[in-house]
C-alpha cells in the first residue's frame, strides 16, 4: 500500500463500491472505508433494486450476486384501518432482462459488491470511521480517522443520506425535516413453501407491495411490503417533518400495521429476524446538493439521489449510476492530471446526461403533490366506501352504482378531485 | 404474529454497544413539550421517553443510527449527535 492512493471512498455501499469497482478495474489505488464491521452492516433498503444500472457494469449480476427473489408481482393497496383495496400486477414482463428488479437485503448484497471492488484491486477497509476531510490549499486532499490522516487526489462521499461529511465541507446543509423520511422495517421469517403459497408465487419469483393510507396513520408516507427468499421485509415510511402532528409514534404504525386485518394473515406463525431503521432521502431533485468542489465529488444517497413518486421508490439503481459517473470523472480527471473543482463538474455533467437527473427533473413536483393529507386520508376512505356500496348487500333496497360512486366523490368535492387529479398527472 | 413491544423488537438486533461513551447527547432540561414530543413519536426504536418532572430520557444502547432525531432536534435537545466510534453500534445482519 503506497501513501497517497489515487481515491479514498468513504462508505461501501452500493454508490462506493460501484466507483470503487471502475476506478480499480481501470488501475488506478483506491481505498474504500467502511465505519461497519462489514460492507452493508449499517444499510437498510425497504428494497427493491431496479437492475438496469448495475446490469450495464456487471452483466448477468443476478446469477451470482446474492439477490433474494426477481420480482413479477407488483400490487398497490388503498388501505384504511378496516380495509384495503388493492391492483395486482403479475407479468413475466417485469423480469425480462434490463426491465428486471429484484428484493435485496444490504447486508448481503452490499458485501458482495465490495468484495468485487476488492477483486478488481480496491483495498477495503471496515471498522474505520472517517471523522473529517483533509483540507489542503482549499482542496480537499484526504481524509481523518481517529489518529490516522490518509492522502487521495479525490474522495468521494458515498457516507449515506446522512452525510456527516458533506455537510461538514459545506457542500450540503442540515438535513431538513420535509426532505427526508423514516423507515421502519421488520425482516420477518417464514419458510419458503408457506410465503411462496401466501403470496402465489412461482419459485425464485416475489412480490413487490406499497400501501397507502392508515398504514402511516393517515399522514405522509407509506408501507411497503416485499418477499425475500425465506422471509418477508414489511415495513413503513414517514416523513419526518409530518410526525409532529401524527397522532401515533413510528413504532406504534409499524405495529398496528402488522396487525392490520389485511397484513395479519401474511405473517401468521413468521418470527421476527430483524428490526431495523433509516432515513431516506425524499425531496429529489429539490435536495440536491453541490455535487463536486475540488478535489471531492459527492455520491448516492448522500447526494439525495432517491426518486420518489409514491407507487414506486428508487434510490439504489441512481447510487449505482452516479457511483459509475463519479469513476469515469475521475478517470478523465486522472487523465488530465486535474482535479479540481472545474475538472470534476465532468461529474455532474454525465449525470446530466443520464436517467439519474433527467427523471429526478422529471418528477420533481411530486414530493409537493404528496403534502397533500387527502392523499392519505379522504381518497383511500373514498375507495373503501365505494366498495362497500359495490359489495355488501344488507336487504336495504339498493341504489343506482351511479348514485352511489357519486356520494362518495361529493364527500370530497368534484373540483378537489379534479384539482389532485391534475396535479397528480402533471408531477408524473 | 403476536404483538410486540419495541424492547422485544430491539433485542433480537445485533449490537456492539460502545459502553459509557454515548453517540448521541441530549440537553438533560430541556422541557419544551413539544420538542419533546417529537422525538419520543420519532425515534423508530422507541428510546426517547417523558419523566415525570417534565424532561426527558434518552437510551443511546438500542440507537439504530437512523439520524430522525438530528433532523427534528439538532438545535433545541440533541446537543451532539455523531456515528458511534468504528466497529460499535447497530450491526445489521440483513438489512
């Protein structure tokens, strides 16, 4: 191990080692540190990773990376406390290389990854915790941890949605409570015939599943649900900023949406593997931070790289992406034995160029239209009514469905309905 | 699956608990009820909890380092909040 390496990583995530990959494979020294025990000890996803990014740098990762289940299932519910109302998607569609998803736990996964880092020629360090930058003629030119300072022509910070670090060199603020959100997840254990019958899955197959409405006590945010091998991830989402006027604690909604009349049946006989939680970053395009200053550029969550438009979330396969441009930045930077500030803004402009901030321009109005309470509350109350007046028959004489869909509709007013309606479409 | 409490959930959890050296520093008076309130139906693991005197308690053993409690209180009752020492913490086993 020379002195000076050419980059230092700091976290090994899936941004980290995807950049860590590239930037070795093409031979150049990088350190990767890790503050967990092991690469994935301190991630959590809910989760789901959409293929594509990864696919383009590892082709046919899914056959030997650790994924647990291709997912073929997609359904979205309308929950209230007594019911829910839910669209199943099943297509073998959905697993068709490129178009493919797959359930993945952190832990596993992200160790998997980071030894592919190592096999391409990154040194890996975990158990070490990077505590500042090293700061050089306003350059940033290594890191610090504990006693121990460590040179690099660049670092990158791929240190997670709470980045200590970025904040610290000022290339982002405080984490603001409207920005992010807080996971809840239980990894529940179940063995694999009974979820696969629970679920009507085929082998190797699973099921993606995101909730709205009194899963989250009828404020902002979501449950979600998704199968992995032999266990279920089930778990719930809540921006921060709205918890305040929430009626029930974080742990209080993850219980109370475990015992849910519709949940309840699918964990029957499971035994908790784990509890686990983490911040999630949810403004999208309107959180960004300055992504490069000289001599550092910053990744994946810790650059809020998580688009968010309430049916679907994804963050992993836009680490992933931005952990490749920040490596073939680099690599220019590298060529032309320049890294500062100017030369690094390669980094931005190739994620310019991609899906990462094409769709994070592109659904930026969505976090907005999600501050919406009816959303949570009046809509997913409207559709349980409506199917109570489609379904139960009590020997009251019946009325016309015309009558009866519109009952429903006034209760939140025709021009509201219209007006979300709208908005809705216009953030998507 | 039965009820559980959140001291059930957390004990199956792996944790290297970084004894007498906590991450996290709360203001021990603080009594603004509404800061408080806060943390205590934030905080996923439940470690946030009301005395009777009006100020609050705080169990850094059981943190799963999500950050909630930085976001909603970095100014008022989390006086430091900091990532435990390396190798020490919540240790996730799936993630």
């Amino acid at each position: 191990m020379s002195d000076k390496f050419d980059v230092i990583i700091v976290g090994a995530g899936l941004a980290g080692s995807t950049a860590g990959y590239i930037l070795a494979n093409a031979g150049l020294e990088v350190l990767i540190i890790e503050r967990g025990n092991s690469a994935g000890s301190k991630n959590v996803t809910g989760g789901r990773l959409y293929s594509h990014s990864l696919e383009k740098i590892i082709p046919n990762f899914a056959q030997e990376a650790p994924v647990e289940r291709k997912v073929t299932k997609e359904k979205i519910s309308f929950m209230t406390e007594e019911s829910a109302v839910t669209l199943d998607y099943h297509s073998i569609r959905l697993g068709k290389q490129f178009q493919d998803s797959y359930v993945v736990l952190r832990s596993e996964f992200d160790q998997w990854l980071a030894e592919k880092a190592e096999e391409a020629g990154a040194v890996l360090a975990t158990g070490v915790r990077v505590d500042d930058l090293l700061v050089k003629d306003g350059k940033v030119s290594g890191v610090i941890a504990g006693e121990d300072e460590m040179e690099a022509d660049v670092v990158i910070l791929a240190d997670g949605v709470n980045s200590l670090l970025a904040q610290k060199i000022g290339l982002r603020q405080e984490l603001k409570p409207h920005e992010v959100a807080v996971g809840a997840k239980e990894i529940i254990e179940l063995p694999q015939n009974i979820l696969e019958d629970r679920f009507n899955l085929n082998e190797g197959e699973g099921a993606s599943w995101m909730f709205v409405g009194s899963c989250t006590g009828g404020r902002i945010g979501g449950g979600f649900l998704y199968t992995n091998k032999d266990s279920i991830s089930l778990g719930i989402v809540a921006t921060v900023g709205d918890i305040e006027q929430s009626e029930k604690s974080i742990p209080q909604m993850m219980e109370d949406f475990k015992q849910h009349p519709s949940i309840r049946p699918l964990i029957k006989d499971g035994k908790l593997a784990e509890y686990s939680a983490h911040l999630v970053p949810e403004a999208g395009y309107n959180m960004l931070p300055k992504l490069y200053s000289n001599g550092v550029v910053v990744v994946g969550d810790a650059a809020g790289l998580v688009i968010n438009i309430g049916y679907m979330v994804r963050g992993m396969d836009l680490a992933i992406a931005s952990g490749e441009a920040a490596a073939k930045a680099i690599l220019d930077a590298k060529e032309k034995q320049d890294f500062s500030e100017q030369s690094l803004a390669k980094y931005k402009q190739l994620l310019d160029e991609s899906f990462v901030m094409k769709d994070l321009q592109l659904y930026k109005k969505f976090p907005e239209f999600m501050e919406n309470h009816r959303i949570f509350n009046e809509y997913p109350k409207m559709v349980d009514d409506i199917m109570a007046d489609l379904f139960i028959i009590d020997g009251q004489p019946s009325k016309p469905i015309k009558s009866k869909l519109l009952s429903h509709v006034k209760k939140i007013g025709i021009l509201n309905l219209i007006k979300d309606g709208i908005k809705g479409v216009k953030s998507l | 699956m039965k009820a559980m409490t959140i001291e059930e959930k957390l004990s199956v959890d792996k944790f290297f608990v970084d004894e007498g050296n906590p991450h996290i520093i709360i203001s021990k008076d603080a009594v603004d009820p509404k800061e408080i309130q806060k943390l205590i139906k934030a905080c996923p693991a439940g470690l946030y909890s009301l005395n009777e005197d009006g100020t609050i308690s705080f169990d850094y053993a059981g943190c799963l380092e999500c950050g909630t409690c930085r976001v909603l209180c970095k100014n008022t009752i989390i006086k430091e909040w900091n990532y435990p020492q390396a190798t020490c913490g919540i240790e996730f086993r799936y993630g």
